[in-house]
C-alpha cells in the first residue's frame, strides 16, 4: 500500500477509525445483549463473562486459545479490508 499524500493518509485514517467504531458498535451490543438491565439503566454483566474477559485480558495473544485468536483474527481482518481497498493497480 503506497500512500502519495496527505489526503490519502487522512481518507484511509478516516475508514480506519469508521472501521474501529463498527467494530466498537458490534462489541458493545453484544455486551449489553447478554447483561441484564436494572430499572435505573444500568447494567450488570454475568460473573461468568466477567472471569472469560478477565482471563483473556490479562492473556497473551500467542497464550490464547485458537477459536480465541481466530476471534482476533477476524476482526483484524476487518482493518486489513479497509487498508486493501486503498491499493492501486
């Protein structure tokens, strides 16, 4: 991927951070579909969620397990598409 300007760094900077925030987005609600809701709006996650999440931050990549990594994998996947597309013939 060559980059030749200024405009270019900022375009493939903006679908970068349009990519990050989707992939926020979709994080998020998944987090909040598999919390409960309490009456006041807050939240409460499951303790089972609480101690994988756990687990997996204070994780090593290379230590995760591999359904884990392809998790990674796939989202990584996502920011590769975006700085593909900015490839020119």
């Amino acid at each position: 991927m060559t980059m030749n300007s200024d405009t270019d760094k900022s375009e493939i900077r903006e679908r970068l951070a349009a990519q990050q925030h989707e992939i926020w987005a979709h994080w998020m609600q998944y987090l909040f579909s598999v919390c409960t809701e309490n009456d006041d709006g807050t939240y409460i996650i499951p303790a089972d969620k609480v101690k994988r999440w756990k687990y997996q931050l204070d994780t090593q990549y290379t230590d995760l397990t591999e359904d884990e990594k392809q998790s990674d994998r796939e989202q990584a996947d996502k920011v590769l598409e975006v700085l593909g597309s900015n490839e020119r013939p």
